[in-house]
C-alpha cells in the first residue's frame, strides 16, 4: 500500500470506507514522519509544490498549540487582585520551564491581559476611531500600503471599503496605540480572517468540505490564499503593487485551499 493510499482507506468486502482500523490493518499513519510523507507525495498539489509553506502552516499551528498551554487558568477567570506573575512562574515551573525568563513571563502576562479585557467588555477600536484620534498613524499605514488592502490589493477608501485589521485578534493583541497591532484592509478580507491570528488554525487550512458547503469561493479560503503566497503566481507582484485574485488550479478539483492560487488582474499577460 503506497503512502497515499494509506491517506484513505477502502473495504473492497463491504463496499464502503474504512472508518475504523482493522486489527489485521496497518494503521493509516504510526507516526508524524509517515503522515508528514504521505503528504509531501502529493507535494505537486499540496502548497503548490512548495514544502517550506506546508513547514510554516504546521509550525504556525504548533505554535498557537503551545501558547494557551503557557496559560494558567485563573489568570483569566480568577478575581483581578491575583498576583500574576508568582503564578506564571509557578505555573510554567509545573510544565518543567524552570527559571523562565521575564521576558515569557511578561508576554504571558499581558496576552492574559488582553483576554480579560476582551472578557470584561473592552471595545475594540475600528477604523474611525483611528481615522480621528489617530490620524498620523492612519495616514502612515495607508501609506505603507500603498492606498492598498494588505492583504488582496484592492483601492481602499475611507468611509466605503475600508477597514480596521488587528494582526493578532484584539482578544490576544489588544489595541496598543503606537499601531503596531493594525493594518488596513477591505471587508471581504476582514470577514475571511475572523478571529484567527494564523490560517493553519482555520478549517480552511485542512481543505475541509463541510455538510453545508457551498459551490464557490469561501471567505475564510479566499483569505488564506491570499496570507499563504501574497504575491501573482506570474508576475511576483504583491497587494502593494497590484490587485490580487483567487482561481481554482484545477478546475476539476473544489473550492478548498490546496486547489487554489493567487494571480493579479492582469493575468496571464503579466508575466509575458
């Protein structure tokens, strides 16, 4: 059996899959190396080819894994007048971190802040409040952006298609005032990120085809097409310089992830 078809297996005696292992069955995977194996054998359909993308989306997902480990529980559910940082240390000494540094302890400490502050029913800011109390740093990224979203290239427009993006979701990053925290984009990227900080964390990324799917593009996929290359496949212009469109690279696959890339509007000419 090749690695690609331990990826999904058939019952030839009951007509139907195998959802369950079979004791006379080798296992679908034993380990992360043969499943990771079995998915760089479809490295021409998977990212495109490129394995150091397929790297960076599971890195990205490992990471965020980690994180809320770090986090003890009454840092974000306990009364405000705990003491946080004797129980970060505790906490991470218990996960066999031993004499963290205070750079973790204070990183944790102030993600946990912004997850209280989220719960407690601070009001993120959004783009007006930064177009008016802020006006030099929404200049600056506009700027930067070229009048651009960030993320697809489109013109942006105070007051039509613009809006506020918090890199890290405002429940983990906050709204910290020098900007480092912001970006500006239109609404349909907006909407396809959601609350994610990373699309490996997303459905999107696993190429999931849900019961209630539909025959298009989905947001939350368009977005993670977008994040995944940031540049035209033909040309390598990214969102500062042109507008950037999802296609199908298949048209006899679906609308899933892995079967879609990213082109500008002036493809294919643009590369010629």
């Amino acid at each position: 059996m090749s690695s690609v078809e331990r990826l999904l297996r058939y019952d030839p005696a009951n007509r139907n899959l195998k959802t369950r292992d079979i004791v006379d069955d080798a296992p679908i995977a034993s380990d992360f190396k043969e499943v990771f194996r079995s998915v760089v054998e479809l490295a021409s359909v998977i990212c495109n080819g490129r394995e150091s993308q397929l790297s960076h989306e599971i890195n990205e997902w490992s990471r965020f894994r980690a994180v809320f480990v770090l986090i003890p529980e009454q840092l974000i559910f306990g009364p405000d007048t705990i003491e946080q940082k004797p129980l970060i240390v505790e906490h991470l000494t218990k996960l066999g971190i031993v004499n963290p540094s205070p750079h973790l302890v204070s990183a944790i400490k102030c993600l946990c802040g912004n997850i209280r502050n989220k719960r407690s029913g601070s009001r993120k800011l959004g783009i007006t409040d930064i177009y008016i109390k802020y006006p030099h740093i929404f200049k600056k990224l506009l700027s930067d952006q070229a009048d651009r979203c960030c993320y697809c290239g489109i013109q942006l427009q105070y007051g039509e298609n613009a809006t506020l993006d918090h890199l890290w979701p405002f429940f983990l990053g906050g709204d910290p005032h020098d900007g480092s925290n912001w970006c500006l984009c239109c609404n349909e990227c907006n909407n396809g990120k959601g609350e994610y900080p990373f699309y490996s964390l997303t459905v999107a990324c696993v190429n999931w085809i849900g019961p209630n799917a539909e025959l298009k593009l989905s947001s939350s996929t368009r977005f993670a097409a977008l994040v995944r290359t940031r540049a035209c496949k033909g040309c390598g212009r990214g969102p500062k310089e042109v507008r950037i469109e999802v296609v199908k690279r298949l048209d006899s696959g679906c609308w899933i992830l892995d079967n879609v890339e990213t082109v500008c509007e002036e493809y294919p000419t643009c590369s010629s």
